[in-house]
C-alpha cells in the first residue's frame, strides 16, 4: 500500500484525505492536528474511526480541508478518513457503518427566499 486518497464533505466543507502508513502524524491544511483543531470533541470526532478499529497511531495522514466551519470540516475529515480506510480494506465496512461514519450528513444550508428575512424567518408584523 503506497497511499490512498478519499475525500468527506458536510454543508460547506470538503476535505480530501490522504492515508499512508506511518507513525500516527496528521497534518492539515500544513498545520498539527491540536493547533488546526483546538477543540478536544472535534479531535476527538475526527480520529473517532481510528479508534473505533484500534488503528491509531498506524497511518500518517495528510489532509485539505476548505469551506465551511470547524465543526463542518471536523465532520468532513472523519467522513473522509473512513472513507479511506475502507477503501484500504473493505472488511471495514460493517463496523465503521455500523457507527455510522461512512453517512454523509445531507442536510444543508437552506437559501434565503425573497420577501422574507432569512430562508423562513418573516418581518416583523405591524397591525397599525
């Protein structure tokens, strides 16, 4: 195994994934893992198919990720690095759906309509 690419999106973000073996090192957008992602729950989130096989600390990983928020690129990457993870083995499949990483979140921003003040949101009504 040389190397494997997928690639994760949620709303706006999309991140691509490239998975090698190695010593555990993940680097995004040329930054560490703890300063790209400061928050323990999204670490925590994007290394949750690893750990979920016990496979961390078993591949190097060199991610791109754009669009969107921290929360929506945390959940892109994971989507990603299960869907590189599977594509390394397939007997993976069952277990990472069974946790429901290899789902991806369909729901998106929905847009602003014309006569009101958000997609939904009304103006305030004024009887007099």
């Amino acid at each position: 195994m040389e190397e494997i690419v997928a690639a994760g999106r949620r709303k706006k973000a999309v991140a691509s994934v490239r998975l090698r073996p190695g010593s555990g090192k993940v680097n995004v957008n040329g930054k560490k893992l703890e300063e790209y992602f400061v928050g323990e729950i999204q670490r925590r989130a994007v290394m949750a198919p690893l750990n979920k096989l016990e496979l961390e600390g078993n591949y190097d990983m060199i991610v791109r990720v754009k669009g969107g928020g921290l929360e929506g690129q945390a959940e892109a990457l994971r989507l990603g690095i299960a869907r590189a993870l599977v594509k390394e083995n397939e007997t993976r499949r069952q277990d990472l759906k069974g946790y429901g990483y290899l789902t991806r979140d369909p729901r998106k921003r929905e847009r602003k309509k014309y006569g009101l003040a958000g997609a939904r949101k009304r103006f305030q009504f004024s009887k007099r």
